[in-house]
C-alpha cells in the first residue's frame, strides 16, 4: 500500500512514536502543581516550548499550544479581531486559504465586522500589491497561507508582511503546509500550525503571537496557556510533536530535493501518459512533496477508488467527491478545471519505485472510469484531436446520443440539467462534432462545477467561451466553436 496524501495527514514520525512512549510516563502529571510529578510534568512541556518556539522563530512566552491546528487558527483570528475591535472589524484573507481559516473569518464577519477575499492567479498565488489594495482603514487583520494545501503554490508571505507592517495591520500566517519544512520568513505576527501535517500526533496545534500584537480572548480562559488555549494541555503528545518537529526539520532540506525529484516526475510524466490532463499549480514556487492535476471527462470520486483498489492513497479537492456537490474553493478561485482531479503529496521516505508504480497504474484507472462514463475518446497525450489509446478505446461502449436540440436561434442546446460532474462536459463533448464552425452550443446545467469545468474544457479545447446567461432552469453555458 502506498500512502500518498500526507497533506491531510502525515504518517507518525518514529522520532514522534519513541517520544510520546517515553513521556508517557513523566508527562501525566499536572505541570501546574508543585510536587515532584508536577515539576517532571512542567519541565517536559517547557523543554516543548523551547523548542517548538526555537522552530518557529519566535520567544518561547509567544507560543502556546493548542488541541488542533483549526483551534490554533480560530483562536488567532478571533483574539486579534477582538483586540483590535477599536481599530474595526474588517478582515483580508486569499480566496484560497484552508477552510478554517475562512470559516473564522466569515463567523467574525457575519457577527457584525466586513472580510475582503483577494484573488489569485492561475498558479493560486496572491499579489502582494493586491493585499495592499485590500487594506483599509478599519482593517483589524490580514491572514495569509504559507503554502497552499490543496494544489501546493508557495505564497509571498514576507512580501506581503511588509505591506501590511507599512499599514499597521497584523497578519495572521497559517503554516500548516510548510512549518515542517522550515521556518516563515517574513515579519508576520501571529502564526498557527497542526502536528499532524509534520509526522506529530493528531491533536496538537500550536499558535504564536508576537509581543506588541494587540490581542484578547474571546470566551471563558482560564490560567492555562497564557489564558489563549483553556484547558489541560497534553504534554506526551506536545513532547512527540516538538520531537517529530525537530526531526524532520533535520531531514528537510535532503527530502525536499529528493521529494522534489519524484514530483517533477510526477508532473513531467502524467501528461504524457493521460489524455487531457491539466497540471494544477505553481511548477516552481511549490512544496516539494505536492503536486496536483484534474482529468477531464472523470468522476473524482470513482477515480480515488480506483486507485484505491490499485494501492494507492490519494486526495481530491473534485466537486464529485463532495457532499455538497460544489468545486474545491481553491480549483474555483483559480479557474482551473475541477472534475477528475487528484492530490499527491509524498510523505517523507517516499521512493522512486512507489512514485514509477503510481505512473504506472493511473493510465488505466482513468481510462477505466471514462470508459463507465461512455466518455468521448480522449486526445492522445501530446497530440489533440487524434484518438486515444487502444487500450482505453478497447474498454469504452460507444457513447449513447445526449439528449440535444436546435434551440429558437438555431443554437445547439445541451439539456444537462440534474446531471453531475463530469456529465455536462461529457453531454458537451458528445455533441460538439454536430455544430458548424462558427455556431454554438449551450449546455443546461445546474452543476456548480459546469462553471469551470466547460471554460477549461474550451480552453483544452481551443475552443471558445462565450459565457453563461440564466435558464427557466439551472444556467446556459455558451460555447462557440472555431474549428
């Protein structure tokens, strides 16, 4: 079995498993007591602070730590918004940060304060210049990814900490991603992390605030954790993740170009061996262990399990492996497409034999779910237009007629409606050889994930978009075809 999604969640470092063992049996006592179990307790979590805060690059007093990494993010957001409530309550964040970062946000906004989202490229990075536009007079903080979780693009946090010193704004930096591989750079002011994205025990987070940060919890405190984190703090799982922290950060600099290594394979070699495939992400900026790609004319979900069943664990941000049944928010604030897509993200130790098995088997579990979707063949990697491979073609049923009529203007027009990613693109591509160049198409679709999906598909394509424009059901995507 080949694990392959340690952005969600790191195998437990050994370093992490000998640690939490061996503090297991010092570590239970109250570290606020003053008997000698007490003190054991209270120096082992000292020691964690140290060390944890000497990683982190701030004051061993800045740093607590927290029952999560989504509990370190929410109480920074809160206590700096609650600090700086004189200031006003106006919140900046990037259209791509983790979901509890903009959940915090969103809460805090809709009790009374105002959130500015800032856009990104097609690589899901922010300009710094934007976060300047962004800022106003009532802006009580600003908070920015280290690294993107879903498609792994690098952001300008020192850039954009400088913006927002100039303004006098805080800015609150989720590490998540990227803590394990080195330090923030940049004057940021608060920071939070989660262990478990390290190789660190689930449950423990850690959350820093530099001095002169105006900050004020919110909700019942007690004397625990400088009063920001209430309760009692679990020091064998702080232990193992400050030790695990330590650990891969002595192995970070030799994984990262090893790591590196096997994901530029990964991006070299998927578009060479599967049809219509986009690489998502920044190819440079990155972390070295993530890379990201969508699959058109493929089921999300039905993909992961295939490979599943191939041994291999992989993630998703594919609007059909959710519960709502709507685009990934970083694939939508990117424009790219959405459907079919996958995350790798290598776990330190990973070898180039796992990685070449991977590239191996996903060919033909893709061309297996296209070919249960009665998908149209798929262009050959590297040459569109011509058909795809013998194998896959072997395996696909010929594609039953959509259902498609001229419309009053003797458009084409697509009835999608009450279908899921990928169909509406699939209905589109079925029928597309019937419209004349020069003529249109439009495809019904009450599909969130039709909004990107049938862009990109012409943007594969080298066709053209013409935009949506309202149904007496879901939204007409209109698409004009040039050759």
């Amino acid at each position: 079995m080949s694990y392959f999604d340690s952005a969600s969640s790191a195998p437990l470092h050994p370093v992490a498993r000998r640690a939490l063992q061996a503090s297991l049996d010092e570590g239970w006592a109250d570290p606020a007591r003053l008997y000698r179990e007490g003190r054991r307790a209270a120096l082992l979590l000292d020691a964690a602070r140290e060390a944890a805060a000497e990683a982190v690059g701030c004051r061993a007093d800045e740093l607590v730590f927290t029952p999560s990494g989504t509990h370190a993010v929410h109480a920074g957001i809160s206590g700096a918004l609650s600090g700086r409530r004189r200031v006003g309550g106006h919140a900046v964040v990037s259209a791509v940060e983790h979901s509890s970062v903009l959940h915090a946000a969103r809460a805090a906004a809709d009790a009374g304060g105002s959130l500015t989202e800032v856009p990104v490229d097609r690589y899901g990075a922010v300009a710094p210049a934007a976060y300047g536009e962004a800022l106003r007079a009532d802006t009580a903080l600003a908070c920015l990814q280290s690294a993107n979780h879903e498609v792994g693009t690098v952001q300008p946090v020192a850039e954009v900490a400088e913006v927002c010193r100039e303004r006098g704004v805080p800015l609150l930096v989720d590490a998540a991603q990227s803590l394990g591989w080195g330090p923030v750079e940049g004057a940021w002011s608060l920071l939070a992390a989660s262990a478990h994205k390290w190789g660190g025990p689930a449950g423990v987070g850690l959350l820093a605030v530099r001095k002169g940060v105006r900050y004020a919890v919110r909700g019942p405190a007690d004397e625990r954790e400088s009063g920001r984190s209430p309760g009692f703090v679990n020091i064998p799982a702080v232990v193992a993740a400050v030790a695990s922290l330590r650990a891969v950060r002595t192995e970070a600099e030799a994984e990262a170009r090893r790591l590196s290594e096997l994901v530029d394979l990964v991006r070299t070699r998927v578009p060479e061996l599967v049809p219509d495939v986009e690489v998502v992400g920044d190819p440079v900026a990155r972390l070295p262990h993530l890379v990201t790609f969508s699959c058109l004319y493929v089921d999300g979900e039905a993909l992961l399990h295939e490979l599943d069943r191939a041994d291999f664990s992989v993630s998703s941000g594919s609007s059909c492996t959710s519960d709502t049944l709507t685009p990934s928010h970083v694939l939508r604030a990117m424009g790219v497409l959405s459907e079919g897509n996958v995350r790798v993200s290598l776990p330190c130790g990973t070898g180039r034999a796992d990685v070449e098995r991977f590239l191996a088997v996903l060919p033909g579990a893709v061309a297996a779910v296209r070919a249960r979707l009665a998908a149209p063949a798929a262009a050959s990697p590297g040459s569109p237009g011509s058909r795809a491979p013998a194998a896959a073609a072997a395996e696909s049923p010929e594609p039953p007629e959509p259902a498609a009529a001229p419309g009053p203007t003797g458009e084409l027009v697509v009835d999608a409606l009450g279908r899921r990613c990928p169909i509406p693109v699939i209905e589109l591509a079925k029928v597309f050889g019937r419209v004349p160049v020069g003529g249109t198409v439009a495809v019904l679709s009450d599909d969130e994930a039709a909004r990107l999906d049938i862009p990109a598909w012409c943007g594969m394509r080298g066709q053209e978009y013409l935009g949506e424009r309202p149904a007496d059901r879901g939204v007409a995507y209109v698409v004009r075809r040039l050759s």
